[in-house]
C-alpha cells in the first residue's frame, strides 16, 4: 500500500514536469519566433549554430533557475498547509490531530532544484538546437522555414520513435507501449510527407491500442498499477492532442459548415457572418488557431495531462470514499466496543431501541494481546508482528450475515464456509493489510500462542476490508477468550427497515455509557471518511489549480506576443472595417477554444484511463465507479475562464491599435 501511493505521488510529479516542460518548451518557442530576424542577423555576422543554440539555453538556464527557487519556496509552503489538511483529515478516523512535522533536507531541496532546473532546461536545450538552425536569409526576410528541413527532422524523429517501439516490442513478453510509440513514428512520417489522413489514422490507431492494452494488460504488481495508468493516461492525451491539430482541415470543414450554414460560399467570410454578434470575430479566432495550431497543441497537451490526472484522482477518491459498503459489513448498522465482558444489553431495553434494533450481536474482544506469537508451521518462523487485537466468531454470529471479504483461500467455496471455518476453530480471518505486510498467506497454515494459551494451529482462511476494522483478527470465540484475561465485548446491531441508525446508535451509546462503551455508526463512518477523503482531494485540486494559474500566466505571455506578431494583421483588419471588439473577441476566443479543446480532449483520455483503473483494481473491491464530474465542471470553469482572463489584457491591447500604427508596425 505504501509503496502504491508513492508511486502514485511520483506519477503525479511526473506530470506536473511533463506539463511544465510542454509550458516551457511553448514559451521559449513564442521567444525564438519573436526574434526570428535577430538570430538570422546573428547567424549572418558570424555566429556558429552551437553559439546561437548555447545562447538561448543560457537565457533559459536563469529563467529555468529561478523558477526552482521559487518552486521550492512555494512548495515548502505548500507541504506545510497539506501535513495541516492531512492531519485534520486522519484526526477525523483517530479521534483526534495527527501531529505531523514537516521534514525538509538539503538532499530534498537540492533534487527539487535538479528536477526543476534540468528538466524545463533539457527541453528548451534540445529545442533550441533546432531553432539554430534557422537559415540566416529567411529569418531575415521573415520567411517561413524550408518546408524539406521540417520534413527531414519529421523522419529522424519517426525513425528514433520506430526504433524504440520495435526495441520495446521485441522485449521478452513485449512491453505494451512497443505498438502505440511505433504507431505514433508511422503517424510523424506520414505527416512530415504531407499525407495527413494517413497520419491521422496511425494516430487514432495508436490512441486505440493504449485504450485496450489498459483494459486488458495488468501488472503483476498491483502497486504498479495506478502509475502506471498514470503513464497510459500521459500517452493518450499527448496522442489526442497531437491527433486535434494534426490537419487544419478539421477546423477549415467546421468553418466552412459554418459559412454553408449560412447560404454563401466558405470564402466569402465577410458575407457569411455578417457585421453583428461577434460572429467575424468568432471566424478570425478559429483562423488565428489554425494559424498557430502547433502552439495550440502544446497548450492542449498541457491542459489535457492536467485533466488527466484529475480524473484520475477524483476516480480513486471516490471509490476510496464508497468501499465500505453494507454488504462489507454484513448489514450491520451500528458497532460497539465495551471494555468488559458483556454478553448481553441491558433489560429492560426503552422502547425506542426495542422498536429499531432487529438484532444485536455479542462477540468476545481483545485489544492488546502482547504476548500472541505466529509462528509458520513447518519452519517455525514467526510471522505477523504487530498483531495484538482478536475478535471472537460464533456459530450464531457466523450463521447469521459473515462479512465479505476481499479475498478467500481456495480450500474455501464460499465466504460462508470461510466463517465457518472460524467460528469452528480451525481458521483465522485477517485485515487485508497483513497479506501484503505481515508475511501471511491465503491457505498457509501457522499456530498462535500466547503466555495463557497453548499453541493452536490455524490456517488463514481470508482476509476483509481493513477499513471495518483496521487490525483486528477474527477467530473462534473460544480461543479469543483464552488468549489473555480479562476480555472485553464487540457488539454488532442490525437496524430495522426504515430505522435511522445514527439516533440508534445514540441511544446505545446512552445505554451503554456506564459501561464506557464507544458506539459508532456505519453510516458515520462513511461520513467521516468521505470527509477525509474530500480533504485529501482538495489538496490535491488546489495543487493542480496551482498549476493551471501557472500555466495560464504563460498563455497570457503567449497571448501578447500573438498580438506582436500579428500586428500587421490586426492593422489590415482594422483598415478593412473590422471593428474593435471582433478583434479583442478573436484573441480570447483563440485562448478559450484552445483551453476547451485540450479540457476536452483531457476528459476524454481520463475517462478511460481512470475506467480501466476501476476495472483491473477497484471493480474486485466491489466498489461502483464515480467519476468526477462535479470536480471536472468546476475544473472546466475555471479553466475557461482563466484564458478568458490571460487573453483579455492581450486581446483589449489589440484592439485599440490605430489601424496606421498596426500596418506600418511602429512601436
């Protein structure tokens, strides 16, 4: 479990830097574009290509360092107001804060400024061998770049990306990501050959693969298996939004759906959509992403990865927050623990409590057997350290509703027959936890001792969900009696049809105060934990809106350079009788579009990723699926609104450019 969520932290931290280099790697490119003619003028007085290259990564270095100083800082902040939400949320199951004390060492910072630092920096640094290469005259003379160069790094690039796919396909059993990553260099060659359909095919099929292989290749480890749906999750958001812009065509046939919707041809834009209602603004917008719809990819595929992870973690939360359902408990109601041996409740019963309590159930408990030593038949090894509370099963409490249980041992044909098995003696019942930490095996065969008991042999006969309760044993009534004295009482009610068993356990609680007696709910629990839960994940919500207020601020410095570059166009546009307001709609609606569509795509390569995790891992838990849709509308707000933001300072500049100024570019 433990090595589960670290990974899982890992893989978030993972996508935070792969969403922070995309963001890096858009800005430097809206960087070198701006100043297309000055690395042209330096090329032409004598600057190498590795100069030019060694420059820009210089510039980036500083940036890229002091955005880790200030990454660190904010995290040490960060963390600190976590271990505070985390604590609240643990204090809600424990009954009380757990204290947590936050531990930063040089070793931590120092990898926080590695990884903030050299990642950003290894992307902008390989970026910027390319854009070294510019050639000097057409930089100058603002010419776009030689069509056969973009083609020749296409195919090096599919070629490097083929390789790697046959290398991990022919890996003994063949790695799963050997198909889609060779799939994805067919669909770069076929690109860089202008043959976009063919492209866009290989890629859809690429995205196809990852989807199946997730639903149907599971790890042996499952402690793998959230990171990496995590990786799959990265592969297909990254393939969507690279799939979404590979073609201007897409958006060329939804304009031209548009100008059709209309009765004119899709040329006459000005016809088409008329003077009123924003609509020409609307069109330039569409056009200016089609324009710049590579930045826009990266922009999509840095949204998309952050959607990604949310409906991933909302997914977990939620199944998290639902797995103790009532059949997990037997359908019981309301548990007691009293620290004495009780066997029955108080007579007479009042009159409320008689009318809503259907059954109640006495069991012996022990807390705190010190002395209770595993030893594994055949070898005499001990197992299970750390296990010091029991519970006793009776034939009656067996026969009337076991518990399910998360997994049973093949001797066992049913739950039934494991319960029985207890209650005989001849079995033990364990929290699933000490299957995977306690060295305890499903049929293995060990005996129990203690300083007032002989040794008796068991075998394990099952193990249940840990979060009924926690570190308890069940095994036969007997034998929890002669485990140590004195014993206390476990007691299990089953409420009446229609009755609340929250004011049952209440009034329980009352009945039972003079015994000391703590009385919860099941439905209480579900409460608390649901609560945690929420904590938890609004932690977590609050870190990725961090990082989407980042990556917005970038947007909104992209924004600004559009309107730099364009404003030459922005001057034509306005000469030619556009108004102030469909060019300050253009730019935001360029930000809103390109934020909607990576927010879609995100969802659409989440749902299935955060699917298949529920349907290799949660789905045997019993546990419905939930997505969260409530977190990913609040997400899509937001986000929405964010570029509308980032845009509109840019956007509002744009437009009240005089026409004169824009055309003759003077500043």
């Amino acid at each position: 479990m433990g090595l589960g969520v670290g990974l899982g932290i890992i893989a978030m931290s993972a996508f935070t830097l792969l969403a922070a280099s995309l963001l890096a790697f858009t800005l430097f490119s809206a960087l070198v574009e701006e100043r297309r003619v000055e690395i042209g003028i330096a090329r032409a007085m004598g600057l190498t290509r590795g100069e030019v290259a060694l420059a820009l990564t210089f510039e980036s270095a500083l940036y890229s360092f002091a955005a880790a100083v200030l990454g660190v800082l904010l995290g040490i902040g960060f963390s600190w107001i976590a271990l505070i939400v985390v604590g609240d949320a643990l204090g809600g199951e424990f009954g009380e804060q757990v204290p947590f004390v936050l531990h930063v060492t040089p070793v931590t910072v120092g990898w926080s400024l590695f990884a903030g630092t050299v990642f950003p920096l290894l992307t902008i640094g390989i970026a910027s061998l390319r854009f070294a290469r510019l050639d000097p005259a057409r930089a100058i003379r603002g010419i776009p770049d030689d069509p056969k160069a973009r083609r020749r790094a296409a195919l090096i690039w599919a070629g490097v990306l083929l390789a790697l796919g046959a290398l991990l396909s022919f890996v003994p059993d063949g790695h799963p990501a050997g198909i889609p990553v060779a799939l994805l260099g067919i669909a770069l060659a076929l690109g860089g050959l202008k043959r976009l359909l063919l492209a866009a095919i290989a890629s859809a099929l690429g995205v196809l693969h990852i989807a199946y292989s997730s639903y149907v290749h599971v790890f042996t480890a499952e402690e793998m298996e959230v990171f990496v749906s995590f990786g799959r999750g990265a592969l297909m958001a990254l393939a969507l939004s690279a799939l979404a812009v590979a073609s201007a065509r897409y958006y060329e046939a939804l304009l031209g759906l548009l100008v059709r919707s209309r009765g004119t041809r899709a040329g006459h834009a000005e016809r088409a959509f008329g003077t009123r209602s924003g609509a020409r603004g609307a069109f330039i917008g569409v056009r200016y992403l089609v324009a710049r719809r590579w930045l826009a990819g990266l922009t999509m595929a840095m949204i998309s990865l952050v959607v990604v992870m949310v409906m991933v973690t909302g997914m977990i939360f939620n199944t998290i927050g639902s797995q103790m359902s009532p059949a997990a408990t037997g359908g019981y109601q309301v548990f007691a623990t009293v620290p004495a041996p009780l066997d029955r409740l108080p007579t007479p019963l009042p009159d409320d409590v008689a009318r809503d309590m259907e059954r109640a159930v006495f069991v012996p408990r022990h807390d705190e057997v010190r002395s209770a030593t595993f030893l594994r038949a055949g070898d005499s090894v001990r197992v299970a350290d750390g296990i010091r509370q029991f519970i006793g099963v009776t034939p009656e409490f067996a026969a009337d509703n076991a518990f399910a249980l998360r997994q049973r041992a093949h001797a066992f044909a049913s739950d039934r027959a494991a319960w029985d098995a207890v209650a005989a003696g001849t079995a033990l019942i364990v929290p699933e936890w000490a299957l995977e930490n306690a060295r305890l095996t499903l049929g293995e065969r060990f005996s129990l001792q203690t300083a007032s008991m002989a040794p008796r042999e068991f075998i394990v006969a099952g193990g249940y969900d840990p979060d009924m309760f926690g570190w308890l044993v069940f095994a036969a009534a007997d034998a929890v009696r002669a485990l140590d004295l004195p014993f206390a009482a476990q007691l299990f009610v089953r409420a009446t049809g229609g009755a609340d068993s929250v004011c049952l356990a209440h009034r329980l609680a009352e009945l039972l105060a003079d015994e000391g007696a703590t009385v919860t709910s099941h439905e209480e629990e579900i409460a608390e934990e649901s609560a945690g839960v929420a904590d938890l994940a609004n932690g977590l919500v609050a870190f990725l809106a961090l990082g989407l207020f980042v990556g917005f601020a970038g947007t909104g410095v992209l924004a600004g350079r559009a309107v730099r570059e364009r404003m030459r166009d922005i001057g034509t546009l306005r000469a030619l009788g556009y108004e102030e307001g469909d060019v300050q709609r253009a730019f935001v609606l360029e930000s809103m579009l390109t934020a909607g569509m990576g927010v879609v795509l995100g969802t659409i390569a989440g749902l299935l990723t955060a699917h298949s995790l529920w349907y290799r891992v949660f789905r045997n838990f019993g546990a419905p699926f939930e997505a969260p849709w409530p977190m990913l509308a609040a997400m899509t707000a937001a986000v929405l609104l964010i570029a509308a933001w980032a845009s509109s300072g840019p956007a509002r500049r744009a437009a009240r450019l005089a026409p004169a100024i824009a055309v003759r570019h003077v500043e």
